[in-house]
C-alpha cells in the first residue's frame, strides 16, 4: 500500500488497524506522480495495481470500492493465479 501520508502517520494507521503489509509512505508524492494518480489538486486516486513477482504490472482496478475493495481484491489476486505468500 502507498500512502502519501508522512511515515508516521501511516504506522499510527497500521498500528490501528492491524495491518500486516507493507507501507509506503510518499508525502514528496514522487512514486504517485510516477504511477499517475495524482488528480487535478494533488490528491491522489485509489487505485490498485497488482504487480508481479517479476515487478511488471499485470493489472490496475481504477474503479476501487471502500467497501468491497477486500473482496474485490481477494478476487482478483484469485483470477490472477497469485496465491497468499508463505510467511
């Protein structure tokens, strides 16, 4: 997940919500300027990239649903043929 929140700001998040992934915190907005989120007054748009082991993208969902963005995702990962990664 990237956020372009401050570090700090998204371990509170984490911290909060239990999270048991990986942050990115982008408050320079470089990597969601690269990824082309940002709209038209700097904030960026919740969109999911699911990106390979290789790192090449393999698919983006630009149409993210609060929500059901877990669902949607859990299938997605499912149509892609990624399965959950060994701890």
């Amino acid at each position: 997940m990237i956020s372009v929140d401050k570090p700090e700001e998204n371990k509170a998040f984490a911290e909060k919500e239990g999270a048991d992934f990986p942050l990115l915190s982008d408050p320079s907005k470089e990597v969601a300027t690269k990824y082309g989120v940002l709209g038209l007054i700097g904030l960026p748009r919740r969109w999911t990239f699911y990106i390979g082991a290789d790192g090449k993208i393999l698919d983006i969902d630009k149409a993210v649903s609060a929500g059901k963005a877990g669902a949607d995702l859990a299938d997605k990962l499912k149509a892609l043929g990624i399965t959950q990664r060994s701890q």
